[in-house]
C-alpha cells in the first residue's frame, strides 16, 4: 500500500485495541445516504513509470532560449541553494511554532529579515508573503491601516505598474473597498510624469505605489515622486526587483530627508529573482518590509532574536498577536502558510552571492539587456520605445504586429519576449524582451539573426 | 544527550569584508554607468561576504537544528505532517519544468498534468470546477469567499455580508471574511463536538452570505449534522464554504459536493503532501458547485480538443480575478499531481483509512493511559483532541509543557492551545504514514511524561532540555524586539 | 578566488604570523630550478557557464533506449536513494577513522554488510571494493591465501565469465603470479559443462570461478559445479549479480551439504544494479562475501558492531590488521579507498525494495527478457543462441553482421545489445541483449519493429 | 550538549513482515516458473521491510551522525578534506549522463569532458600521457608499479623485482608493491624529514625496480633533494613513482615530470575535491612519462580529428591492461573535471598557495601555543605533523586523546599514529578552502585540551563526552567479532 506502513497484523491489533470491527467502521458517522462510491481516478503508477510519464512530458515542453522578464526572471541559481534547501530537515518541517525544536528554519528567516532590511533600506522585513502581485495586495491594506491620516482607501497605481500587480491588487484588496486611481506614464520616457500626480496634490490619498524598476524596464524618478507624497501626506508603497537593488538606491533612501525620516514607508515586490526557479510561475514568494513604526501593521509571520531561560540567544516567531490565529477576524491579514521554502533558497542565494554578486547580477543583465536592445533595434522595422534609463527589460516597437513574430521565433527554440499589444493597446506593435546574465552573446546573436529573418520573410509575405 | 545541533553563529558573523563566492558570479563585470548618480545605489547592502564552504556548512548545520517529517514523527494536528515523497520533488523538479516561464507559449505537457489535476480534484470533492491558482489554504478561503459574495452580488442581493463560523474555527476563516470586506458571527458547538444548530437557525437571516465549516471539524469530530447544517443555510439564501483542511480525513469516503458544500479550498500541502518547506509554500486549489463556476478565480487550464491552454478573463469574464502575478504555485501543485497518481483511486481512499485508524489507535491507547480526550464519545476523524485540564488543576503543569518534553523524547510536539475553545488542549494527528510503532513509541512517551506530572513536575516546566535552547523567552522577543541583524556602526 | 575564503588581510596577517614576505616564500624549500612556469591550462569558468557546456555536451550524447546489459544494468532508482545518498554528511565524509564521529557511515556499512550476508547466504561482508570486475582479482587472490591445500595458484575461469572479468583478473592478479585456465561451454546450451571440468579432477587447482547467471544470461548448473569443486578441493569463487539472488538459490546454499557446510567460499560481483545508475560505468562498486573462516583472509574495509565505555552499542572499523595501514606489504590487498557513497545507494536502494521488491524486480526483468527474446526472435534472420533458463540476457544469432545492424538501431535511438563478434568470435554474428524492468512494452514493441525494419533494409542491400 | 543525534535502531529492527515500499516495486509481478526448481531461491533474504518514509528517515538521521566537511572543520591529514563544490555533483548527476551506458556508443559530450581531463593533468603534472581508469589512488599506485614492471619486461631486465619505499611511505605504497609481485624495500628518513640519502644508495642495485616518493612527503615536507634522489635511483635503472596524494601542496609550483618522476597517480578525490563519501569512491587517474606510454591502462580517451574515441588493447598492444569492468570511476572523474574548469588555471594555483598558508599558520600558531612540530625547521607543505611525545610523557595523554577531545569541540581529528614512525602523532591538514576564522577556532581549542591535560586528564582519556557513542571498544570489536544483523532464529 503506497505510503502506508500498517500490515495486515497492525491493523488487526489496532481494531481491537480501538473496539472496531473494520476500518469502515470508523466512517460509522458519517451519514450513510452520504458515503462516497467509487472514486473515477486513474488506478495507481509505480515511481518508476510515473517518472517516465513525467519525464516525457518536460522533455516535450523543451528548453527554448528565452527573453521574457515581465516579473519572472532567468538568472543563474548557484548549485548550493537547492541542494540544501530540499534537505528534508527544510523542505519537511512546517512553521516553526516549536521554537526550540525549530532554530534552524527560525534563524535562518531572522538573517533573512535582515538581508531584505540591507536591501530594501528599511528597518523590518516579515517572513514572506505569497508573491509579488498579492504582496502589493497586502501593501496597500497595510497602508490604509498605517496611514492614520487618510480615510479614502484611496491608491495610486501607475500605469507603469506590472498590470497583473493591479488586477491582483484590484480582486484581493477591492472587497475591502480599496479604490485604485490609474496614473499615466510619458509616452516619451516610458515612466510615470510627475505632471500625472499634481491633480492629486492636496487630496485625501492613502498611498502611492511606484514601481521601480517599472514594468517597461524603465527607471521611475523616484525620489520626486517620494517627496511629491509625502508632501502631501500620502505613503509611498515600492514595488521593487531585488536584483535591481544592489545597483539602484534602496526605497528607504528614496526622496529629501525629512523628520520622519525619508525614503518609501512600504517596500514589497516579488522574490523569485533570488534564486527560485521560473518553473511556470510558482511557487516564489512575496516579500515585505517597512519601518519599525509600522511593524505591527505588517502581515506575515516575524521572527525575533530573544534568549532562553539561560540567558542564551535564540530565535522565536514573534508579534504574533497580528497574526489570524490569535487576532481572528481582526488581524493584519488571513496569511497562514507563506512560502517558507523559497526564503530558504533565497537566503542561500544572498549569502552566496553577496551584496558584490549581485552587483554584477544587476549589471551584467543590465549590459546584457543594453546589447539586446541594440541589436535587436538594428533590425529592419524595430525599434525601441522609451527614452529613459533602464535596468533589464525595454519595450520594443515593430512595424507590424507582435504574435506572428513570437510565433516564428518560438519555432526557432527562441521566446522573443511578451506582446503588450493586449496590456497597452495605445503602444502599437509593442514587445517587452529581458535580458538577465544568464544570456552568452551567442543568445543574442541567434536572437538578432532570427528576428531580421523573421521580420524580412514576414516583410516579403505582406 | 540531545538530539540536536548547538548554536551556530549568524551568516554575518561569519562574513569578512572581500570574501567572495566568485564561482557565482557572472563572468564579466560591466559598470552601470547608464544609471543616472541620483537612481544608483551608493553603499552596498549589508549582505553576508562569506565563501562557498562557509554558506553550505552554515545552512546545512542550521537544518539540523530542525525536526521534520524526514527525522521525526511530527503529529502536528491540523497540518497533516505526512511523508512528502521524494518522487514529488525529482519529477518536479525536473530541468525541462523549472526553466519554463510562466508568460512563454503554453507548455502542454505540464498543462496536461494541471489538467488532470484539476480533473482528480474535482472528482475527489465532488464539485464542478476547480481552479488551483490559490496559494495556500488562506488564499483559497478567500477566493471561496470572494466567489460567494460575487455571485450574490451578481444576483443583485447586496445585502449579504455575514459569515457564520463555528467558534472552533481555524484563525484564517474568520480572518477571510473580514478580508473579504465580510463581517463574521461565531456561532458555538455543542458539547459533542457538533455545530449548535438552534443557534444556527438565530444566526442565519437575509445577511447570510454564508457559513465557513470543516468537516471534520478541528474538533476532531465529523458533524453529524451536516444535512441540517446545509439545508438550514441554503434555505436561509446562504451558501456553505469548507475548509478542506481536514480533506485528508475523509478522502473517497464522503465528497463535500455531497455533502452540500458550495465551495471548497484544499490544502494541497497536507492532503497531498507537498511539502511544507518550514512554513510554506502551499497550495490552496479551490472546487465549486454549479452555481459558482462563473466565478472562479484565474487563470484555469481548459482543452480546446488535444489542445491546453489557460482559460483567462477572457473565458471568465465573471471571475473573482487573479490572486497571483501568475498561475499561482504551480510547482506545488505539480507535486500534489504527482502524489495523486502515485496512489491513484485506491491509495487516496487507504489516505483516510488509515489516517482515521492511526488516529483512533492513539486516541485509545491514550485514554487507556489516563489522558481525557475532549469528546471521548466521538471517532476520532484523522485527529482528535486531549484536554490537560486535570492535568493542570492537579500538578500544574500546562500543554505547552507536555508540548516541550515532548520534544526531549524526540517527538515534534502536536499542535497546542488550538482550538481556542478546549482548555489546555493538544490536537493530535498522527497521518496514515506513520507505523503503529512510532504510535506506540509516541504513547512510551506521553505515559513516562505523566509520571514526571506526578513526580518532577518542575521537570517539565523547566523542558526541553535537550535541544540547542532551553524554552525562549516569547515576551522579550515581543518586548524588545530585535528583528534584523545590524553591522556594528 | 575560487573556493578560498582568504581576504587580503588574512593573508597579510598570516604571513606575519609566519613570517614569510609572501605566499611564494612558503615554497622557497622547492629548488628553484625545479619550479613550474605558467599552467597551460584553460582560465576559470563560472558555474553558470560551465553549468551550460556541461548541459550542452549531455543533451547531446542524448538518451537513448538502451537494451545494453553486458555487466552494467539499467534499473529504476527511487527517488529517495540519491537524495540522501547526496548529503553532505554521506557525501562529504571519509572513511569513518574517528567512529565516535562518524557512527552514521559505520552503522550504514554494518546494515550493509548485513544485507549482503542475507542476498549471498555467506556469514561475512566487507564495506565494498572497487567493481564488480576488480573484486574478482581480489578474490581470486584470497582464494591463493584461503586454499592453504592449495600450492599451485592456478584458477579456472569459465569462457560463459564476462570476458572483462578475465581481462581484469589477469592484469590485477597476474602479477602474483596466478594461472588463469579456460574451461569451454556447452554450445548449444549456453553454459560451463561439468565434461570441460573433468580434466582437472584431482589436480591441484585453487579455485572455480563459477558466475551466475553468465556471461550469456544463462544460469549454470552451479550445484554440479560447486560439488565437484569441492570434491577436488577446489574453492569455489561466486560471481552473482545481486539483484538475480532475489530468485535464484544464494552462492551459500550451492552443491550438496558436506561436513565444512555448503555452498560457494567467497562471493563476489558488481553491485551496481543496486541503485547506481549506468553513468558511463561508474563509480559502482564491487561486493564481497564470505565465510566466516576466511574472514582474515578478506580484503578492505570491514565495520563490527562493540560497545562503547558505557556499555551502549556502537560500531567501528576492525580487523584492520588485516590492512595496508596496519599491515603494509603483508596486507590483504592494497584497497584504502574504497566505494561507500554507492554502499550507501546501495543499502538505501535495498531497505525500500526488500527482498519481496527485489522479488519483483528480478522476475519482472526476467519476463521483459522473455517477452524482448520472443519478439525478436520472430524476427526473420534471428534466433536464440542457447536453450539454457535465463536470468535477463540473452544470446541471439543474426543471419548478417551486427556492427550494421547496431549502428542502423542506434539512428533510430535504439541501443541493441552488444555485438559478441570479437568476443566470441566462435558464436558467428553474436547480440547479447537485456529488458530489465524499466523497459515498456512500448520499448520492446519498437526495438522488434525497428530490428525487423533494419534487417530487412540489410537483406535487400545485400 | 552533543553536537550529534542520539542511537538510531537498526533498519531490520524497524522492519515487520510484510511491510512494503510499493511504489517503488515493479508494475507487474509476473512468475518466475522459467527458473528450474533446482536453481531457484528457497528462502527470501532477511531484507529490511519498511516503508519508504521509515527509510527516508533512518537514513536521515544516520546522516546526522556523521561529520563531514559540509558540516565540520575536517583536518585530517593526507586526506585532502576540502569543500565538494555542490556544482560538481549537480551537473556531474545530470540525466544523460546518468543514462550513459558504457558499452554504448561513443558519448561525444561525455568523452569531450574526459579528453579534456587527460590533457589538464598532463599540464599539471608534466607527464605525456594519462589513463583515467584506476579507481583509487592504490589501484593508481597498482598501475604505475605494474607499468614499471613491464617497462623492465619488456626489455627483458627481468631481475628488477624491488621497490624501495622511504618509511614514511603511506601503507599502500609497500601494499602496492607486494600485489604487482615486488618485493618491498623500506629506508630511512633523515631528521629533516627527507630521504636519506646514504640508505637510498645502498638500496639500489640491479634488483630496482623503482622507488615510491610522496613529495611532499606524509611527513608534510617536501624533499629537498629529489633532484638526488631521482639521479641515484635513474642510475640505478629503476623508475621513479610519485604517489599524487599530496598533489594539492605543489599544484602548478612544481610538476612531478619535472623533478624527474616516471609516473604518478593523482588522487582525484583530494586534490581535485570529488567527494570522498564516506570512504570513496575516487579516482586514481595516473600520468606516465615518455618511457611508460605504452603500458597506460586502457581504455584511454583519443582522438580522430574531430571525434573522441576510445583507445583500447587494439591501440595499446602493450598496456597492463583493465583495471576495471568499464572504464574506472568515470562519475568521479567527471566531478574532478568539473573542478578543475571552475578553477581554472589561477585557480589551480591558488590551491597549493593557500593550501601552503593554511597549514604554515596552523603550524606556527600552534607551535607558539606549546605544541611541538615534527619538522621545525621545514616549511609546512599543505599539511605538517605535531607530536605529542612530551605531552605523553609529562600528562599521560595520547594522540588519540587529544583526537577524542577534538570531536567534543566541534572538530574533526587530524590523522592520527600516522605517519608511523613519528610517535603520537597528528597530521594536520586544513586545507585551502578554510578561513583564518576556523584555523583561529581550532587552535583555541587545541589551546584549551592543552589545559585540560594539565587540570583534568582524565577528562581526555574519556572523550569524546558529546557525540552519539562514548568511545567505543575496538578490542572487543575485533576478538567477538559481531559483522552482520541475523534475524531472530
Ligand atoms: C483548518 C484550517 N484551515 C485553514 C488553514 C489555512 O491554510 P494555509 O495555512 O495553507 O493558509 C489551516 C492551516 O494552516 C487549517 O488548519
Ligand atoms: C599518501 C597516500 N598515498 C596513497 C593513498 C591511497 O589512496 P586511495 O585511498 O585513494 O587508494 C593515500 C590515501 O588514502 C595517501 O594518503
């Protein structure tokens, strides 16, 4: 019996020991007229042959070479990470409510808070959320509880902002009668105009949320849309690439100094970058991290540094009293299970690779991305879109339209990146391609050379 | 003697400004001149700077400094902590897998298996729909719940927005409804265990949106009135929501579509065993009834003839939407896939089976020992509980005691103080993977700690003994909180 | 710098404290003249980029379906074996000098012992040598030691052996000056025929070497043999494969009960079927076993179970005296490392199959033969070679060369079985093929279809 | 607190009749009536019979008894215990190369890899030619001594049957010899640790074979005069074998060929880091000289303009031919493969330099803290010896004491009694892969079992205090000898 470890003995000696006469018997309350009949399910696949099924399938989906970004990154996962965090003592525990019997997975998530404090520049980080999308989600019902001055529920949302992050944003916070107001980009640069915002200056606003890098790849001026919001009392939420950050200012740094001190209020984003495997777009993890003001605003677990009864540091999960188990219909947020796992990968990542790795993590997809897009621009009816300073993605545009051009290249083993064509009907034939360090000149080259072959032939067929 | 490794440092103490992992690093290392001064970062971050050997001795120490499946019985009630086979994670984890992007052309061969997943799950719960995008059980609770409130709003009947949950409810049920925009009326249970269907009736009115159930309930117990239950509310214009949690109790031997349920969540991460990876990731699949299909959150995978291909928006322009930038945690769900065909139709129905045998073994063999369960007169579903009320009036020890020393004895401790409403309480849940033995081993140990109640209390007050801490002290880390490490200024 | 952890203050600091002006001064004792120049050697690689030349060559060299058998078995591999094998407490660790330190390799070799006792029928194992080929010359030179009746070192090596086993035993054991004879096989059934003994009756002769099932799958009539060994004095060496001892009778019960009990003297083989993938031809690992009488007289590493101070049961290296470190010259064999990490697969591999598993993979593998010979065979211009019962291989006879054939299979992503010709050359146009349990009826279905395809291809060339 | 998990039963004693890990059986079940009655299994083997998770876990938690470089310092001399990089056993593990067949077709990629190896160690040691096949550094050593047999055979020198092998000599070297059919002649050591050279000229004659040098040598330095040593022994007619355990001190500082070495075998899990496993495998890869290419093992890795292919008895009429079934260790060395291009040729480099360092700091930190240097006056190659002959004397403490007690702190122990002719002996050997920090860390702890032997001796002779076994009684081992689990008759 596949998993399960009774023999024909054990059960006869436990029935008895439990008084019943059968297994069945134990399902005696359930009312009969409800019993379940057979189930139509496939019958049972030994390991080996499941595997070659599996096997089989994956090796069908093959291993194109791909240029999609668009929240979900390629980058080099160092051997280590997950050959230690699929060790069992990781990948087969579960929130660490035993402390003591859980200093490992507890420690670990402590260095992890405070790798994302270095990041992001701010003061604590929880313990993961979901992922990117819902942890924006998060942010901004944080943000009406953190913004003790604002009573609108009302949010800023870039139009520059991953639109999946809004449609997310929009079904998880939009119960809670959250409004989110579109702000429009510069044609031009290809980032939100400060122009854009000064309608709102004055008015009842809870939050700001500036992405950055943006979903076209484009660096925002963040430090003028900082200071625009909390002039006007408005939180500033950054939606940020991990990566990015070990090249670009971190949010807390963003914006004048003030009092209050200076930079974002709320910093989340998506982790995937760090180490976690595209793998059809989950699992990855969210995170979040905020100034110590707020901490108790935060949702997620937190895991603190304390000491035991001998006076020993040691770590614990902590500000539990946010959390539904304790807060019920009350607390920060229904989260539960987070995404454990793929801090622990994260915080390999990090700390194999440190803040220098990833430095030329960042800008070796940078260079990556800057070479991308001047070959690719060098192709006959390509050209790119925005004018402003980018991290690792650009939108291209073509002289014609986008998905009979994926199509062809796709055939060529090659993803050329992701139509916007649906998402931003006012760019034209527009294309988002990424870079990471993961491609050799020899991907760019292929890409180059196809794409001026797919362009001519389909130049030639119109 | 412990069974555990002692302190090990902080990755950053073990760092040195220079020391580099190079091996990881991409080969070139081009300036990021092109970053305007005023957008570039101007200190590096305090990251760790430590060598390749220091990173994998330090992560490799710290994990065994946990207990997990793999290295002990962990009867966590509620979570169902069972054998996460490794199949699981090869197969999934297979290259071809992880390199696919979520937005590339739609893969067909992982697609089939989402596919067939969904079709698995919709069998197995007895609904019309599933959608796996929720993820983990919270997530699934609120698209449950978003649906309910979709559909009455589509019906124009605006007016309901109160949740009905069972005072045993788990903590994400309550927190659901009122992160839906919902308010929550707790109703009781009855002193069997069963929902207290008089005030069921006083509860349920023209602003039931709902009621959130388990079944079993986290009780431990079956509710035997679930026709009533279910009859009363949909009479009432509510729908039924439940917590497939407990999925693991019942499978192949009663369906929750059966059973009058509108829509359920499962908890993939413990019916089907993928892992818990020290708090996470899960998977929250949810499954509907007729009446909610149009809602369903996206993306979904449907077949056009051979063909897969997501079903968005576009197909569902009624959905509660996306709870996720993409399809949600599809490796998770790709090991739950995996794990159902590893025991098909007749390894899912032995899942309750045994899970309910084991459950009722330990439940005996623990009142035969002196221990009270809380509602001796039920089955046990796949967990049940036992109360140290006596235990505490009588030599003044607490759950959380027994729940230290029994880490001493190398057991994970079963879940305590939940539910609420069971006075020290544990709630016990052995799962269908473990040996009667590991249940005899368990009980050895539950029977030596009721002697040191009676003759060393201050024994297990003062437990655990043996792990890399004594007991932590939770009001400090609350008090003076100290949540990241700094670098010496 | 590459896997050094050393800042430039370390080393500044360390070379103060020994007071040497730099790294190259701590070589000053090599004479100068000796010193090397610049290593023409290619520069350092990531990980990244290495990851993807190593991706690169193995897509390349591809997977095909492989019928191959010869020595080196494709079974299915649960899931679990590697993924602990692969700890880096297994992986990472020596040889377990320091037991107190290392009670997690010792008790695995002590249950590892254990099973090969139980699968051979003998009393004694040792923790592994290096192959299947290599453990015969060791045994072979064991029997030199253990047959003190025994002057002549001559040893009888049926041609039904693996020819490599010969070659093998030759190179390693003929320094010592032992005589390899040749003792032919029964043509027409396939295995050694006690008439090609006779011969030798009441010669001095050290010992048979007698393997099972052969060289052509076909199983010996090992009772017979062993009886008439032992009649002479003779030693008998078993070479077994591991996984076959599931249904076929243990090397410890062979022949008839005598006074000095029964069954072969030492046991030995390739353990690789036991959980090591084909990977190229290793790293496997030989096995060894044998009667407790001989024990001193065994070769490598063995783990005993004692006590410790207190009287707590522990285990430990023993009758190292037996050893190069200990003995020097005078020792058992050179063997000092061995092959533990594949003890460890193997001994993983056999706690989850157990002997009913193993029951099953042997019999299903048998059949896959059974079902692969009678699709085959129905193939115009092909028969099989020998009436014998088979274990999983088989001899079959073309009407045509087999290097074409192989080669026309192997365009089709077939691997056919291994051409005897050069082997055997007295066979005629030899295939010596295997099914193991990981083959579908799927596999057998095309290798029959594209067999009879290219034979018929070949006949109308011809 | 121990740093180690506490007994874990025996699998066979976890087992029950009739439990089975199912999944991983078979399919099908078929009979095996083709089998004659007289040659069929009677009695099923005494196999454990447990549950995949019983295994997943016992075999877990046996891991957690072992310490390993990925969780401890592991200074054990001559061993070469430095980090396993994760990226040669990830990439070495991937699919097709698992898949590989030997007696398949010639796997170009695969094959690329190993010709490639061939030509790097050629580099890196100064020979002209290499063979992959040796599965250890004995079966290595087997190989040169029987190259050098057959050199002298094949000029019908037949006399030449000795190998002189200096004491110090690791103990396969003399094992060595006696298994290719030589006879063993052992000289001294001088006090500077090199060879004596008087000795080694009255040992040489028409009998010589050859001499087998480890340099630097198991005494942790390296031989001054082998330039001498290689005129005396050439002159003499016999063939120099360096034996490559030490390869890591002097990569790319000095190449065997270029000292006069005819051949040497490389240990390709030290100096190249493939895992040592517990106890192997490894590779024993060998480079000869001019004069022995003809006699390389087979098969060899050539090459035909742009196709590999393998080299065999057909291309090497000459060889001593297969030392193994296939082709050695081919896994390991492709992992040493792996290695050696993530180096690079700096890297390569590095390794001796701070392999140099690590030991030259340890020795002098330690020498400053009291203990005594074998070899004062001489550099420290990548490892050096200290010897507690004083402390003997003056605490009663021994080698193996100390070794004992190093276990309690964390550490693993050096090699002990080895080199046999330096009483209580440690031979230290930290390696290049770890930091100061460490080195620091092991000599506080040499500094405090220091203290301890003056204050509390006792406390030495009966460590280790912490780990799973107290120290564990090898008389007994030895004399009842207990090497096999028999179930209960
Ligand atoms: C009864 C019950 N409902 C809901 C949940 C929430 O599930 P999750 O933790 O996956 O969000 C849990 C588990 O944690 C639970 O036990
Ligand atoms: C100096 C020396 N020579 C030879 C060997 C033998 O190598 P192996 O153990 O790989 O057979 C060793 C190591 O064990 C050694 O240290």
């Amino acid at each position: 019996m596949a998993f399960i470890p009774h023999t024909a003995d054990d059960i006869d000696r436990m029935l008895e020991r439990i008084g019943a006469q059968s297994i069945d018997d134990l399902f005696d309350e359930i009312p009969a007229a409800l019993r379940a009949g057979a189930l139509k399910l496939p019958p049972a696949m030994g390991e080996m042959e499941l595997g070659r099924l599996l096997t089989e399938r994956a090796q069908g989906d093959g291993r194109p070479v791909n240029f999609i970004g668009a929240g979900a990154y390629e980058h080099h996962i160092p051997a280590p990470v997950w050959a230690i965090t699929t060790r069992g003592e990781f990948y087969s525990a579960y929130t660490p409510y035993q402390a003591e019997a859980s200093q490992g997975t507890l420690q670990l998530i402590y260095e992890y808070q405070s790798m994302m404090c270095a990041l992001t520049g701010m003061e604590v980080s929880n313990a993961s959320l979901y992922d990117g999308a819902s942890a924006l989600a998060e942010a901004c019902l944080m943000a009406v509880r953190a913004n003790r001055g604002s009573n609108s529920r009302r949010i800023l949302l870039p139009r520059s902002l991953n639109p999946t992050y809004r449609q997310v944003a929009h079904a998880i916070a939009g119960n809670q009668g959250l409004v989110f107001e579109s702000v429009d980009f510069d044609r031009a640069a290809g980032r939100t105009a400060l122009q854009a915002l000064l309608p709102y200056s004055g008015q009842d606003v809870t939050a700001l949320v500036i992405q950055q890098p943006n979903f076209f790849g484009c660096l925002e001026e963040v430090d003028e849309l900082t200071d625009w919001a909390h002039q006007n009392k408005i939180l500033v939420i950054a939606v940020v690439n991990p990566i990015s950050l070990a090249v670009l200012k971190a949010p807390g740094q963003w914006g004048a100094r003030t009092e209050a001190g200076h930079g974002a209020d709320i910093v989340c984003g998506e982790g995937q970058p760090l180490g976690v495997p595209l793998a059809s777009g989950g699992p990855y993890f969210g995170f979040m991290t905020t100034r110590m003001q707020y901490v108790r605003q935060m949702p997620g677990r937190i895991v603190g540094r304390t000491v035991d009864t001998e006076g020993r540091p040691g770590f614990s999960l902590t500000l539990q009293a946010r959390e539904q188990h304790i807060r019920r219909s009350k607390a920060t947020s229904n989260i539960c299970t987070n995404q454990g796992l793929l801090v622990t990968a994260a915080t390999i990542y990090m700390s194999l690779l440190g803040a220098a790795g990833l430095q030329r993590v960042a800008a070796a997809s940078l260079q990556r991305t800057a070479d991308l897009v001047a070959r690719l621009s060098a192709v006959a009816g390509v050209k790119a879109a925005f004018t402003a300073a980018r991290f690792h993605e650009a939108v291209l545009l073509l002289d014609r339209p986008v998905p009979p051009v994926l199509n062809a290249l796709a055939q060529r083993g090659i993803l050329g990146g992701l139509d916007l064509t649906d998402r931003y009907p006012e760019l034209g034939h527009a294309l988002l391609v990424c870079a990471t360090e993961t491609k050799l000149d020899v991907d760019i080259d292929s890409y180059a050379a196809a794409l001026a072959d797919v362009m001519q032939v389909a130049r030639a067929a119109a | 003697m412990t069974e555990l490794q002692a302190r090990e440092p902080l990755i950053f103490e073990l760092g040195k400004p220079g020391r580099q992992a190079v091996t990881q690093f991409p080969p070139h290392a081009p300036g990021t001149a092109e970053i305007p001064a005023h957008l570039r970062r101007a200190v590096p971050p305090a990251l760790p700077e430590v060598s390749e050997l220091q990173a994998v001795r330090h992560f490799t120490r710290l994990s065994q400094m946990n207990f997990s499946i793999d290295t002990h019985f962990y009867p966590l009630g509620s979570c169902t902590m069972k054998y996460n086979p490794k199949a699981c994670n090869s197969f999934a984890m297979l290259p071809e897998f992880l390199a696919l992007h979520p937005l590339g052309p739609e893969p067909q061969g992982f697609m089939a298996c989402m596919y067939e997943l969904q079709e698995m799950l919709q069998e197995i719960t007895g609904m019309q729909g599933v959608s796996l995008t929720p993820m983990a059980g919270a997530q699934g609770e609120f698209a449950g719940v978003a649906m309910i409130r979709a559909y009455h709003q589509a019906r124009n009947d605006m007016g309901r927005t109160e949740i009905i949950v069972p005072q045993a409810a788990h903590g994400t049920n309550p927190a659901t409804a009122a992160m839906c925009g919902c308010s929550v009326k707790e109703i009781p249970c009855d002193a069997n265990g069963d929902v207290d269907i008089a005030a069921l009736r006083a509860a349920v009115g023209p602003a039931t949106a709902g009621i959130m159930l388990t079944n079993p309930s986290t009780l431990g117990v079956f509710e035997h009135k679930i026709a009533e239950v279910a009859r009363i509310v949909h009479e009432a214009g509510g729908l039924l929501y439940y917590d497939g949690a407990n999925l693991n109790a019942i499978l192949g031997k009663v369906r929750p579509g059966d059973m009058g349920f509108d829509v359920i969540h499962m908890n993939l991460h413990k019916t089907f065993s993928t892992p818990h990876g020290g708090g996470g990731p899960g998977s929250g699949a949810v499954g509907v009834g007729a009446r909610l299909l149009p809602y369903l959150p996206i993306p979904i995978v449907g077949r056009d003839g051979a063909r897969y291909r997501w079903l968005t928006e576009r197909d569902l322009p009624q959905s509660i939407g996306r709870l996720s930038g993409f399809m949600g945690n599809a490796g998770v769900n790709l090991r739950a896939y995996i794990y159902m065909r590893l025991l098909g139709r007749e390894g899912m129905v032995r899942v309750a089976e045994f899970a309910a045998l084991n459950a009722n073994y330990l439940m005996k063999r623990l009142q035969a020992a002196g221990f009270e369960a809380a509602y001796p007169k039920r089955r046990a579903s796949h967990e049940f509980i036992v109360t140290l009320k006596s235990e505490n009036r009588l030599y003044g020890v607490t759950a959380m005691d027994v729940a230290k020393r029994l880490l001493d004895y190398g057991f994970h401790a079963p879940t305590t103080y939940f539910p609420l409403l069971v006075p020290e309480c544990l709630l016990i849940e052995p799962t269908e993977t473990e040996a009667k033995e590991d249940l005899d081993r368990f009980c050895e140990a539950m029977i030596a700690i009721r002697r040191e109640m009676q003759h060393e209390p201050e024994k297990l007050a003062a437990a655990p003994h043996t792990m890399p801490v004594r007991r932590l002290n939770d009001v400090r880390a609350a008090k003076q909180l100290d949540l990241a490490w700094k670098p010496a200024a």
